[in-house]
C-alpha cells in the first residue's frame, strides 16, 4: 500500500509545524534523473508515493529547515505522522532521505 502525505506545506514553516505537500503516485522515481533519484528511491522503497517530483523535494527541503531551525528529527517525524498517513517508520525514513539527499551536514543528528 502507498501512504501519502494529505496536508499542504503552505505556512508549515510561519507556524513552526510540519504539514507536507499532497503526494500520490503518479510519478515513479525510475522516470527521475539527476542528484535527486537516490532520494526518490529511498521513499519509494519504503511506499512513500508522489504526487509531483517537485513537492516532494519541498517537503525534503523543509525537513533541512527545521533541522537548521534546531527541530529534532524525531519532533520532524512526529509533525510528519500527525499531519500525513505515512507509518512512523516510514517518517523516519523520510526524515533520514531527505537529510542524506539534500543537507547531510545533519547526518549526525540522526544517530
């Protein structure tokens, strides 16, 4: 089964929560090319689906902000399974795909 994200990311970040993009799976990551396919790998493997390439990468990215931001990645996985369908597992791998994909200098706060 895929999960999807059902919130929208609009003000996430002014309200200081997690609310991630709408995402299905329309697109699959083997249509992807480029620095970001090992990141649509990763949460595909886990049955995170997509509804655009794009928002996905938004919703990675913001995890980097609110990591740059001081936010816990468990606090970050939190926000993602309150606002999303996604299992904690599978907001934990979000968490660790976008850190390794797109801000590994946080890497180490993910031990």
């Amino acid at each position: 089964m895929i999960h999807r994200f059902t919130k929208v990311v609009a003000a996430a970040i002014a309200a200081g929560g997690l609310a991630l993009a709408a995402v299905a799976t329309a697109t699959t990551a083997s249509a992807l090319t480029g620095d970001n396919a090992q990141f649509f790998d990763d949460i595909e493997a886990v049955g995170i689906g997509y509804d655009s390439p794009e928002a996905a990468v938004k919703n990675a990215q913001l995890v980097c902000q609110l990591l740059s931001e001081g936010n816990s990645p468990n606090s970050i996985g939190r926000e993602i399974v309150g606002n999303s369908d996604l299992s904690s597992g599978q907001a934990t791998a979000f968490v660790t795909a976008s850190v390794d994909s797109f801000c590994p200098k946080y890497a180490g706060a993910l031990d």
